[in-house]
C-alpha cells in the first residue's frame, strides 16, 4: 500500500513538473507570445477604404472588383504584410488592413496606384502597354560618367517583344515615351533596334524609389481607378496601449476565477487552477501553431473562454460534492462525478461551438478572430478539465492526498456544508 502510494505521489510529481516546464519554456524561456501574429489594433498599421471611381474605358463590375482585390494583393504580398485583411464593401469599395506598417505613406502609395504602363510616340500612339510585361526589377545600373544609377529593368513576354522590338526600328533616332498613369517618366531617342524585349527606366532618386515602381508594375495594373476615402493610422503606441489593457483584464478575469475556486473547492480548486493556466499557455500555443492573427475580439474570446474554462470543473466539482455527502470516498467521488458530468458538459459546450462556427462563417475579419478563439478555447478548456484535473485529483486520491474533511471540496462527509 505504502510503494503504491509512493508511486501515485511520484505521478503526481511528474505532472507538476511537466506543467510547469510547459510554463517556463512558453512562458519566459521562448515566448510564445512573441510568435503569435498580431493585428492592426494591437500592433498599428493602416486602415484604408478604397472607393472605385467610373472611368470610360473601364466600368465598375464585379469581375472588376475581383480583379482589382487581387492586384491589391500581390502588391500587399510584396510588402511583406504579415496577415493583411483585404475585403470587399459594397458595390464598389475596397477595406484593407495592413498591421505593422512603419510607413503607412509608403504603402498607400504602393497599394492604390493605378500602375499604368504605356509606351507611346510623339504623336500619342500606343506602341506597347504593360499587359505584356512579365518581370520589373530594381537594380543599380552604370552611368557613362562611370557612377551608378537606380532603375527599373524591365522584361516582356513574346508578343511584347515583338512589338516593342517593332516599335524601336519605326522609331529609330527619335523619342518614345514611357508613361505611368498617363505622367511622362521617361522620353529617351531610340539609338538601336531593341530585339530582346528588355528596358530601363531611369530617373530614380533611390533604390527605394526603384523598388515601389517594381512591385507595382510586377503586380500588374489596377482595372479601376481606386480612390482612398478614409486612411486611418494606427499608432504602434495604440495598440501597446490596447495589449496592456486587454492583460489587465485577463489578469483581472483569473485572479477572479482563482478565488473562486480556490475558496470554494479548497485542494482541488488549485489544481483547477494550475489546469487553468496550462490551458492559457495552450491556447496561445495553438494560435502560434496556425499562424492566426490576433486582434482585440480574439482577446475577448480567449479572455471570455478563461471564465469558461472553469465552468465545466465548476460541474464537477458540484457533482463529487454530492457523491462525498452521500458518503462516498474521495476516489469514487471522483470517478462518479467525471462520468456523470461528461455529458452535460459536453452539450453545454457543442451548443457554443455551434455558435462560434455559424459567427466564423458569417463574419469577417477580426469578428472571425474571436469565433476561432472562443471556439478554441472551448476544446482546450475540455481537454484540462477533463483530462489534466481528473488525472491530478485521480493521482492525489490514490495516494492519499485528499482527506475525507474539510480540504476536501470544503464538503464534509455525510454533511451538507451550508
């Protein structure tokens, strides 16, 4: 009896120690905060409502729309935004969220320019048009004085390689003109036929420079003139502000929980506790694990889900407190009041989840973060309640940890506690 106790102790030991290296490792040693992706209200960035304008050449569609979204994108992609949200409004406008944005300046010019590449002659004739450009690059290129020059290189596919090789041997010792968005960048004298559908435009002051006119034209021209209607920066101090406040309500919520059951449920409430905090630590975890972004509402959930989290042990715990009273001992007390409470807590948590995934289907942006937060959550608080707490109270009864007084749900046997 007494190695069996032993034995049941050292289990005991073992999952102390497991959970609180799970702890340290996430908690202090490698962050598992600091890998979790954070969105435009808690990391600053810019908010930005683009309105399509009419133009004569092209009218304002959903194909368009669509299409413009996904030029949206692939400028997005090329500024290295970390989960951007880019949806549509309406008819005819265009939300977009990019956190972590230093230059909110830079990017709105790089995300709503039209992008139009032309190259004309002196009497206006369209010789060839970025349709048919497949590569822009930004690169240092040697001047005749023996100094270097930012600007873009350019490469067309076949047929734009005919035409512009076309182009040049018309134009052979006079000026062709390259235009973006109908503004003159460049006039240079054609000096030779080009027959290798290459390049260059000149006239940067920067590399930097260089680079935004690449991404643009890589990503090929809006189909619709986008007017920027409400711009909205969102300061890093912001959103630091709103990441202290959302801690203080967390803290707030599990100092609460932690009195509660600790008051309330005496030994036991403790390891609800420390199943609690494992729980917060998976949580976070998971996020990272999916690579999800993390905004205000996602907080909500997960802060929402901690008094969750505690509901199903608050079901239990009722449940064994019935069985001790009846005269039971701790360790059927237990095993009666995991099995009876199973399925009341697992209805009472489908129902939710039913909830949050009809939220998640219906719902964008950060609406979505706080369904996949609370829904997580739910599983998570599950998988403690139900696996972590019962193992724990499971080891501590078998090695007679837990006294039949008390200590025990502050419940005495065969005694109703008032």
């Amino acid at each position: 009896m007494r190695r069996r106790r032993r034995r049941h102790t050292l289990n005991l030991l073992i999952i102390v120690l497991v959970i609180a290296g799970i702890g340290y490792y996430f908690g202090l040693f490698q962050p598992v905060w600091d890998d979790i992706n954070k969105g435009l209200d808690l990391v600053g960035g810019i908010h930005i409502v683009l309105e399509a304008q009419e133009r004569e050449d092209s009218p304002i569609t959903d194909t368009a729309m669509n299409s413009a979204m996904e030029v949206i994108r692939r400028r997005v992609d090329a500024l290295g935004v970390t989960e951007p949200v880019i949806v549509r409004e309406g008819a005819r406008r265009i939300v977009v969220n990019l956190p972590g944005i230093e230059d909110p300046e830079e990017a709105l010019e790089i995300i709503g320019r039209t992008a139009r590449l032309e190259f004309t002659d002196e009497a206006g004739e369209i010789l060839l048009t970025g349709e048919h450009l497949t590569s822009a690059q930004a690169m240092f290129q040697r001047t005749d004085a023996g100094g270097q020059q930012p600007v873009v290189s350019l490469q067309f596919d076949v047929q734009g390689t005919r035409l512009f090789a076309d182009a040049t041997e018309k134009h052979l010792n006079r000026r062709i003109i390259i235009l973006l968005d109908d503004e003159v960048v460049q006039a240079p004298y054609v000096r030779s036929v080009i027959r290798d559908g290459s390049a260059v435009i000149e006239g940067y002051n920067s590399l930097q420079e260089a680079q935004e006119i690449a991404v643009v034209l890589n990503s090929g021209a809006l189909p619709l003139d986008l007017i920027p209607l409400r711009p909205q920066f969102v300061s890093a101090t912001l959103g630091e502000a709103s990441i202290n406040q959302s801690w203080q309500a967390a803290l707030i919520a599990v100092a609460a929980v932690v009195a509660l059951m600790v008051l309330f449920y005496r030994v036991p409430g403790v390891w609800a506790v420390i199943a609690l905090g494992l729980y917060i630590v998976l949580i976070m975890v998971v996020l990272a694990g999916i690579n999800a972004t993390l905004t205000l509402p996602g907080i909500a959930g997960i802060i929402l889900s901690i008094g969750m989290a505690v509901d199903a042990n608050v079901i239990i715990f009722e449940r064994i407190k019935e069985e001790v009273r009846a005269g039971a001992t701790p360790r059927a007390a237990i095993d009666s009041g995991f099995s009876v409470a199973f399925r009341t807590i697992v209805d009472a948590n489908v129902t939710t989840l039913i909830a949050a995934g009809v939220l998640y289907w219906l719902a964008s942006g950060p609406i979505r973060g706080f369904a996949v937060t609370l829904s997580l959550g739910i599983v998570l608080s599950m998988f403690t309640a139900m696996v972590i707490t019962r193992l724990a109270m499971v080891q501590m009864a078998s090695a007679g940890l837990i006294a039949e007084g008390p200590a025990f749900f502050g419940s005495r046997r065969g005694h109703d506690d008032g």
